[in-house]
C-alpha cells in the first residue's frame, strides 16, 4: 500500500480531534472532524461506530477520512452514545436510540456552514449495520451509503445464528463489546467527568449474551434494525461490499437481488476488512473507489461507476487447504444483475457414499451418522478477521466424523458463482438435532480444501419464528444452503459432500447425541454455475490501495494470534484455545497507552454432549503518565439437555497513590432455557 503524507494530498485539511454533537435529550456525542482548511461547504461523509476513535479504530480512520476530505469532503467519525468520548450507556446494538440519535446526527451536519447539506454514511461492519438501518429510515439528508461486511438479517445471516443454530462467534462478539464497554472516556478529552461516566458504563451496559440468549427465535427483537423486513424502504442508493472470508458476504446477493433502488455490490477474497487492507489479498484501491461513489452521489459527477456491472466478486482458483493465505488466486468476474443471466445449474444425486451426476438414477440407499463432538475443531470462525489462522483446515481432518459422499475425477473444469443447495430426506430419534453440510475441493492428492459449508437447526426446517420438534423416525425433507461463494473446481479434482451432526465449536451441540438416518433417493447437491465470460477480460482493473499516513505509534508489546488444539487422551478432553493478544501500544501524539488481550477455551469431552464449555477474558487497559485504568472480563457459557448456564464477571481497577485498586467488581449468574437450541 502507498501512503500518502499530509503535503501531498491534493488540499490542505483541517482535523477537529473532539467535537461535541448535541442529541434531543441533552446527550453530547464525541466526533472526531477531517475537512477542507479553507471552510468552504462540502458534502459530509459519516462513519458512526462504538469502537473508541480515540485508540481503537483511530489508525484505521486516519489512513481512509483524511485521504477523503482532501478530496473535498467533510469526514465525521462519531463514538455511538456510551463508547468512546460520546456521554451515555451503551446497552445493546442498533436500539432504536442509536438510529434516533443517527438521524439526528445527519440533521446536525447538513446544518453546519462547512457542509452543504449532503451527507453519506459509510461503515465496516457495526458501520454498515447501521447505515443500512437509518436508510430505511430515509431521512432527507442521506443521500448515499456504502456498507462494508454488513447484513441485512440480524437473526439469520449474523453473529449469533446460522440456520437456527447457536454460533460460537455469539459468544466470542457477546465477550468483546462486555470487555470494550468497561472503558472509561478519555481524560485528556472530558475532563474530571470521566470516574463518574466510566462508573455508569460499568453498572449500566448489563451482558448482552444473556439478552441474545433469551432470544433464539426469530421475533421481533431480531427484525428490529433487519432491513429484509422492507427492501423497499431504503431508497437511497446502496454499495454493499464484503469478501469470501468475511462472515456477511450472503448479504451482498441478497441486496442486489431485493434492493428496488441504485445499487452496487463487491466481494473479494477479504476477510472482515475493509478491501484496501484486505487479507488474504489482492487488496485493491478501496479508498479511490470511495471516492468515485461519492463524487457520483454527493457531487454529481459522472464518474463512470453507475456504467459498470452491478455486482463485481473475485472468482477464487482452487488452493490447497490451509488456515491462513496472504494472497488467494483468481481474477474478477461480473453481472449486470443479480442473480445473473449468465448463471445455470449443474446437479448431484446422492449414491452410496458417492456424488453421480444428476441424468443418473442411483439405487437408493439408507445411510447413517452420529458425528463425535471433536467435528469442527479444525472448521475456523464463521468470520474471519485476518488476525490469525481463524480459516478452515483440511477437511480431511473432519472427515472422519462426517457422511461422505464424493465424486469421480473432474473431466473438465467448472466455476461456480452464488450459494449452492443441498436437498436431504433425513429421520432421528430425538426432537433437536443439526446438520452441518461442507462442500470440499478435493485435490488429486487427497487434500480437502472446505468451499464453503451451511447449518440447519432442524427444528427450525419450516423457519425460525416457531421452531417444532422431530418426530422420532418420521422422515423430513429439509434444504440447506450454503453459503454464497465463487470457486473454480479444475480439471481432474473431486467434489465431496460432508455431512455431520455437530460442528463444536462453530456452532454449539445439540442437547443429546444424534444418530441421523438419511435416505438417498431425495438428496442432491445443486450447484450454481457459471461459465467463463470473455466480458470479464474487458473489466477495469481497480486501483492499487492508497491511503493517508496514519499517526505515529510506539510499540511496547507485540501482537500474538493463534489457534491451539489440546487433545488430552487421557481425560479424553479436546479443547480449541484462542489466543487474540492486541499488544500494547503509545500513540505519540497524545500519550496514551492501551493495552488488550483476550484467551478464548472451547472443550468437550469425549462424546458427552453435557460438557461443552465456552469460558471468553479479556483484559483491557489504558494509561497516560500516572493515570492507569484497567478491566478483566470473564464470560463462560456450558449447557444441560434443557438449559444453558452463563456465568460472568467484571473486575475493573483504578491506579491510585496506593496502588491498584478494585473499584468496581460484578457477577452473574443466569440459567436460561435452550428452547429446541
């Protein structure tokens, strides 16, 4: 990546580092303000997240807002109320007071004399939550958003459910917004008022896991801030951006297929990044592509980007399997529409143990499996961070555990291009279980690449507003999809379906082992696929990434990420340890000095389904000279047949003349019922 110093960006600029935005209740929320020097009205762009611009995303934001405001552009990036400098509690994600307090943020900058009345919202995740959310909500002063690794499904396609089942992202995402709300404000900022707010947000966020706990149906909880209820009402023009490995690249499909409004949307190879700092690579010029949008929505100009194809995604080449790639091979593709014209279908049946094609009629055949715990210790994150080696391992690893059914040799290549489908007719003896389905590249070596994979809770197969039990040995014909993806298979590879009963720790178990019964001559795998285009070979290239020069920081520790699997034989106990160790780091300008790491335990043993465990800390600090705060969190999570057990706890410590002390220290402990989980 280039980075571009401050006298070589096209215009000087003027950055207001804490300004306050009143809200109708009194409540000053803290931003941070890039603009042109010479005041004159421009466009604003808003990035409103709770992720702390003092430190937390403040690198992040120093290499995009600058670029974009010597560009002409007023870049605001807002802490929501109750994180960062911004006054208030934040006691769960996209309230309708973080949208109310949204709108009227927009109705603020459009009435500032450096702004002329224009604004859009950008955002990368939380960021691209809600800039989607307060579209619907069409106030007149957006005209434009770009959501980065966003959904337009809260219950269905985020962090907490995948097809009904209780992802363990629900509990890694519940630990690290507990761990972040314990911190106070800056001093330097808010003044002596900074104990008494930090003693708020501490008595006063709660545990969000217990809410989302609470709440595994789809109800109105979940369609609160999920814009699938009503595409029609977002009507500004949408971009919709997200990678392979990113855990909302679904959503991107969804909103070109649905959106009634203009509308682009781009996938990359990326993890939950945003592209120019995209890995695996290629990263690309994101921020120049910011530009171009901005400069068609908020200024008018014809910069060509409405001419292009709606949707953009990289179209992966086959690799080995691994669980981190730096570079990920392919090239780009596009469609004029979703789901394209260009997209057909090429079908499976289900053999014994074999994949045949769909023109065949198999002998139908009963098959059977009780998948052990340990299938999905080698599965990675549902999303990938880029922080460690958080992707799918060789599938040959899980296999073992699994249904297999695989195919003969490729005879010729194929590329595929959206979100497969598996049809299954399956029975059990018990009235909750899961399937897990995996679709693997297998390489004429063996190796088995995960393509992509999907989660059925199947007392959620006619939805997820009133999930049913099983009848014990009644056959239910049920359809997984798998996640969207685009993948080439070569010439002389295999494909293979994988079929499994737990996927622990991705995904919590069942209450009890599952033998599942599943019967052929009902089951395929139909696959979207789409021939090589000579269009995609006319396709401009992007830029190479560019950005602003970030603000200078000292490390004091370096970073640690990785992924450990303990398998004790003898306690036959297998455990999936987590290290995500932030470091610490002086940011130069203003001193401060934070501090981060979290451990994250995933266990069962042997095949017992009682034993489970989920146990998240985090601990956090900040300092500055002889001021020192810091907090640990502990979040652990293990269930019975009917009921989860969560227990958590909150230690936050302040440096005085005496040393450390303890000034706040609480407890939880919450019994909740699984309700067909």
């Amino acid at each position: 990546m280039e980075l571009v110093k401050p006298a070589d960006l096209p215009e000087p600029i003027l950055e207001e580092t804490n300004v306050w935005i009143p809200m109708s209740d009194g409540v000053r929320l803290a931003a941070r303000i890039w603009r042109p020097r010479d005041e004159r009205p421009v466009p604003a762009v808003l990035e409103y997240i709770p992720y702390r611009k003092r430190f937390g995303t403040a690198l992040r934001d120093e290499m995009m807002h600058p670029y974009m405001a010597a560009h002409g552009y007023a870049c605001v990036r807002v802490d929501l109320r109750g994180s960062g400098e911004s006054e208030g509690v934040l006691e769960d994600e996209y309230l309708q007071l973080e949208l109310d307090d949204g709108t009227r943020i927009l109705k603020w900058l459009a009435e500032q004399p450096w702004c002329n009345g224009d604004v859009g919202m950008m955002g990368i995740s939380w960021g691209g939550f809600n800039a989607l959310q307060i579209a619907a909500l069409q106030p007149p002063e957006l005209k434009a958003i770009v959501a980065v690794c966003a959904t337009d499904d809260r219950y269905a396609d985020d962090v907490h459910h995948m097809g009904g089942c209780l992802l363990g992202d629900n509990i890694s995402w519940a630990s690290v917004m507990f761990a972040y709300n314990t911190l106070p404000p800056d001093p330097e900022l808010v003044g002596e008022s900074w104990r008494e707010q930090w003693l708020e947000r501490l008595r006063g966020s709660g545990l969000w896991l217990e809410k989302w706990l609470r709440r595994p149906r789809r109800d109105a909880y979940w369609r609160h801030g999920s814009v699938c209820e009503d595409y029609s009402a977002i009507r500004c023009p949408v971009y919709s951006v997200s990678g392979w490995t990113d855990g909302y690249s679904n959503a991107v499909f969804r909103l070109m297929r649905n959106l009634q409004c203009p509308r682009k949307g781009l996938i990359g190879p990326w993890s939950h990044m945003y592209p120019h700092l995209g890995v695996p690579g290629p990263a690309i010029g994101f921020v120049q592509e910011l530009l171009r949008w901005w400069d068609y929505w908020l200024k008018g100009r014809d910069t060509g980007i409405m001419d292009e194809p709606m949707l953009r995604v990289w179209m992966q080449d086959s690799v080995p399997p691994t669980t981190h790639y730096q570079q990920r091979p392919g090239r780009w593709v596009a469609e004029a529409s979703w789901p394209g014209h260009h997209i057909g279908e090429r079908a499976y049946r289900f053999s014994r143990y074999q994949l045949v094609d769909e023109n065949e009629e198999p002998k139908p055949f009963h098959h059977t499996v009780q998948s052990p715990l340990t299938v999905g210790l080698f599965a990675g994150k549902w999303c990938a961070y880029g922080a460690g080696p958080d992707l799918a391992h060789d599938q040959r690893e899980e296999d073992g555990g699994a249904l297999v059914f695989q195919g003969e040799p490729l005879a010729e290549g194929f590329e595929i291009m959206g979100a497969p489908i598996v049809d299954l007719e399956v029975s059990t003896e018990r009235p909750v279980a899961m399937v897990a389905v995996r679709l693997s590249d297998v390489a004429p070596d063996d190796s088995a690449t995960r393509v992509t994979y999907g989660l059925l809770n199947l007392t959620h197969r006619y939805g997820s507003e009133e999930p049913r039990p099983l009848q014990p040995g009644k056959h239910y014909k049920v359809r997984v999809e798998l996640n969207g993806i685009a993948h080439v298979f070569p010439r002389g590879h295999r494909l293979r379906v994988s079929i499994s009963t737990s996927y622990w720790p991705l995904a919590w178990p069942p209450p009890e082992p599952v033998r599942l019964d599943l019967f052929t001559e009902n089951c395929r795998l139909v696959l979207p696929e789409r021939p090589p285009q000579d269009s995609d070979q006319a396709l401009a290239p992007f830029d190479d990434p560019e950005a602003s020069t970030p603000a200078q920081v000292s490390t004091r520790i370096a970073p640690e990420n990785n992924w450990l699997v303990h398998r004790d034989l003898a306690a036959d106990r297998s455990t999936l340890e987590v290290i995500d160790d932030r470091g610490c780091a002086r940011f130069v300008e203003h001193g401060l000095e934070v501090r981060s790491r979290a451990e994250e335990r995933y266990s069962s043993t042997a095949d017992d389904f009682r034993t489970p465990r989920a146990e998240v800390v985090w601990e956090r600090s900040l300092a500055r000279d002889d001021w020192r705060v810091r907090t640990v969190t502990r979040t652990i999570l293990t269930s019975s047949a009917g009921e989860f057990f969560l227990h958590a706890t909150l230690d936050a410590y302040e440096m005085t003349f005496e040393g450390e002390k303890r000034v706040c220290s609480m407890n939880w402990d919450e019994t909740i019922p699984r309700y067909l989980v």
